[in-house]
C-alpha cells in the first residue's frame, strides 16, 4: 500500500480532501498535516511516496517543502495542489515539484497523476533508480544548443521560431518545456506536443523569462558522467523523431499522430539524460563509486526514461513507447502505435548511412512487422528518410 501525505493550512480543505479521497482508503495509507514543519518531522519518522502540498502556507511555503523533500526523500514523488497562481513562485516549482495541479475541482486528475507514478514506479528494477529521477530538477542540455538557445532569447529581435528551431533540436529542452507548458497553471485544455505549439501558446517573452530568469534550461557540461555525450545524444534524437514522424507520414496517419511521434523520437532516450544530471552518489552509495557504468546506462535509460516523464504528466502512451522503444512486443495496444513507431525510428536511425538494410540486420524485433503485415514497407521508410536527408543537405 503506498503512503501519501497531503499537507494544507487551511484545515477546512484537509477536512475536504480527507473526505474526497476517502474511496481510496484500500489502495493508499493517507496522512493530512497542515504544515510544512509537521510534515518534514513526520516524514523523518515514515518517509511518503507520494507528497501533495498546497503552495501558498505560512512559515515554510510549497516550493521550501518540497526543495527539502527533494534533497532528503529524492524517491518520494512530489505534487503542488493548489489554487495559488502568482507567476513568480510558480517559476519557483520548475526544478522542485513533479506536477503543478490546480485546485478545486481536480480530484480526478490528482489520483489519476498519483495512479500513473506509482504504476511506471513499478518499470524501476531497484529503489536506487527512483532516488536517481527523483533529484532531477531540470534536464542538461548540449551545451551548443544551450549556448544557441541563451543567445537566442537575449536578442531584441529573436522570433519564436527561432527559439523553436533550437529547442525542437535537444531533447533535453525539449523535455522541459513540455513539463511546463502541459502543467495546470499555465491551463491549456488539450496536451500540447509540438514545441512550436508550445512557444506559441506561452509566448517568446515566457519562455525567454523562464529561461533566463530562472533555469528552465541547463548546460550539460563538456564532460557528463557515465560515458552520456550529449552532443551524440542530440544528434541520435533529432534523427530518430525525424524519422517516426517521415514514418507516420508515408503511413498516413493523422495529424497529432504525426505531432506524436516527433516528440517521442526526440524524447526516447531521455533517461540517458537523466544519467547526466549524476555529478554525486546516489544514497547509499559510496563516495568515489562508479556504478552507473557505461552498461547500467544502457540497461536501464528506457525505464528511467519513461519513469521520469511520468512523474512530469506527460501521456502514458509517450511514456509506454519511451519504455518499451527497445521490447515493442511487450506494449499492450496493437497495429503501428506509438511504441512501434518509436522502436523502428530509432532502428533506422542507429543504421542511418545504410539505407537499405532489412529488419534482420537493422535489429527490429523479429516477426514485429510480419504481425503488423509491414514487411513490405520497408523500402518507402528508407526512401522518405533519404529525401530528408537530401533536404538537409540542400538547405
């Protein structure tokens, strides 16, 4: 049973959320407390699961709390429910809270978020892994892009997409604008998973004070650790989301089919990003040790991965196919979905100056396109990449 604790000032709304969440009394152990300190005390006793905290308390705010949940409980999944919408301690969340939730109204989506984290939780092959995504505040990016993009929103002159142009590129900015965009204070209705669509919902002056003002976006570095170069790491994502969205177009699929299959190209290998954030030992683990190794890295980023855009709130079916991009026999829907997408884009792109290898040599999943009857389609895949590939090279 996991254990959640909801803290609140205002006792009249821990009451009603005590009252609200009580159907889920068989699946959770809940605990309500009404301020950050008692909460902090309480935890050091028990640690939680899940915390959900209002943000505007006296004393020790939302954004105070859950900074010190981060740093002592880095496993334990942290969400803001609140009402409180001033934009200045929103920014404050950015590196701190997994999802903003807005209140009232909004039970649903709350057990829904807590739903999908405890069951992508269930990926994770050990607890040291959820401690890993857990103190992820924002993801690195390749430092030629950071630079790119700093420069960028710091011109009088820059156009949004100049700025999309650049984010769209790094799988890491990328990322982290979709956390932000998709979140309930900023209240879109529909996901939105294109990043042009997100520069033009937010605005270039938001995302340039974000940016700027308040670290949406970071520089990885010349050397991340456990072998992760992100500059490699860039390229291979651009050319896998460029290909499942060449792919879904030849197939005809619709438009945010299309949209999707872009942004889950770029964001396929993002646990390895993850693993760039490691400048110090995870819990527990000796100072000095090196046991994300190389290997470990490319055992475990897929869950990683999924696990991590989870807890930001992005679709399930983005986080299935970050999951299961490597294995897509084992995903639950079926026919040429997301995960099987994502699974041949990135095969592709692994073999990207072959150009005519077949599924054997190219590493997809045998009898995966037999079952899909795509055997055949091998050849207009190939043929649709080399025309981007002449695009670019014209341009």
């Amino acid at each position: 049973m996991i254990r959640i604790m909801f803290v609140d000032d205002d006792v009249d709304v821990l009451e009603a959320m005590r009252r609200t969440m009580r159907p889920m009394r068989h699946e959770w152990s809940m605990e309500f407390v009404s301020s950050g300190f008692e909460a902090l005390e309480r935890l050091a006793k028990t640690p939680a699961d899940v915390i959900v905290t209002d943000m505007c308390m006296p004393g020790m705010d939302g954004w105070q709390l859950l900074a010190e949940v981060k740093a002592l409980y880095p496993q334990t999944v942290r969400l803001v429910l609140s009402g409180h919408a001033d934009p200045g301690a929103i920014m404050r969340l950015v590196g701190t809270a997994h999802q903003y939730i807005a209140k009232p109204g909004e039970t649903a989506t709350l057990k829904a978020a807590i739903a999908q984290t405890q069951l992508l939780k269930r990926l994770l092959s050990s607890d040291r892994l959820a401690a890993l995504v857990g103190s992820v505040g924002t993801l690195p990016s390749c430092p030629r892009a950071f630079q790119e993009i700093s420069t960028c929103l710091r011109q009088p002159n820059a156009s949004a997409a100049d700025a999309a142009r650049i984010i769209g590129r790094d799988a890491a900015m990328t990322a982290n604008l979709m956390k932000l965009v998709n979140s309930a204070f900023f209240g879109s209705r529909r996901p939105i998973l294109s990043v042009e669509r997100a520069l033009a919902y937010l605005g270039l002056d938001t995302v340039a004070a974000l940016a700027l003002g308040h670290s949406l976006f970071q520089n990885g570095g010349s050397s991340p650790p456990c072998g992760v170069n992100l500059e490699s790491l860039w390229k291979h994502s651009l050319q896998t989301a460029m290909a499942a969205r060449a792919i879904a177009l030849v197939e005809k699929l619709p438009t945010a089919r299309v949209e999707e299959a872009f942004l889950a190209g770029m964001l396929h290998d993002i646990g390895r990003v993850v693993y760039a954030t490691r400048s110090t030992p995870s819990p527990g683990q000796p100072a000095g040790s090196n046991e994300d190794t190389v290997e470990q890295v490319d055992r475990h980023h897929a869950e990683v991965g999924a696990y991590l855009l989870g807890l930001w709130g992005f679709p399930s079916h983005v986080a299935a196919a970050v999951a299961l991009h490597h294995t897509p026999m084992l995903r639950a829907d079926s026919g040429l979905d997301l995960t099987v997408l994502i699974h041949i884009a990135d095969r592709l792109s692994h073999a990207h100056d072959a150009k005519s290898l077949g599924a054997a040599e190219l590493g997809i999943e045998p009898g995966l396109l037999e079952d899909l009857e795509l055997s055949n389609h091998l050849p207009q895949w190939w043929a649709a990449l080399a025309v981007l590939d002449s695009e670019q090279d014209a341009a």
